[in-house]
C-alpha cells in the first residue's frame, strides 16, 4: 500500500492493519492520514495497482465565544444578523 505516493511499512506502522487485503486505519488523523491510498499487488507474472482511494476528514471547529454588541428593531421591522461559521471541511 502506498500513501501519496510513498510506501507505508506496515512493520513499522501500528496504527495499520491488513485485513483480507483491505487496509485498515486505527485512530485516523487528519494531519497524518489525509490523501490519495493505492494497492501495488505482484507475483511472478506482473503487478496489478487499485484505483486510487482517496481519504478525507470533515471537520468543525469551535465558534467564536466573542460576545456581540445588542441589536435592536422595531416591531415588524426587518433586520439581518450575521453569523460566520467557523473554519470547517466537508460536507456543503
């Protein structure tokens, strides 16, 4: 198996497993473990490569816990108030 690329040395890695073929990832991190994830199989006579598997996480960070200045309407009155997500990743 390959990540972006690069071998991953399933001797050294603890935290992956194979499992019937499949590569298993135990406690996924985004920083580590985000990317595109190839199968390279070979025997006597040749190599077969997967289509790429590509691994992404989504994500949502704290609000702001900034408080904001009061707004105030009148009665049936229409007003706007604008809210701004916090940085995030994944689904729209």
């Amino acid at each position: 198996w390959q990540l972006n690329g690069s071998d991953i040395d399933m001797s050294l890695e603890h935290r992956y497993k194979l499992n019937g073929g499949n590569l298993v990832v135990f406690n996924p991190n985004r920083n580590w473990d985000t990317g595109s994830y190839q199968c390279f199989a070979t025997n006597s006579l040749g190599t077969i490569v997967s289509r790429e598997a590509k691994l992404q996480f989504a994500y949502l960070e704290n609000f702001k816990t900034k408080m904001r200045s009061a707004v105030s309407v009148r009665e049936g009155q229409g007003v706007v108030l604008l809210c701004g997500p916090p940085p995030h990743s994944g689904g729209k």
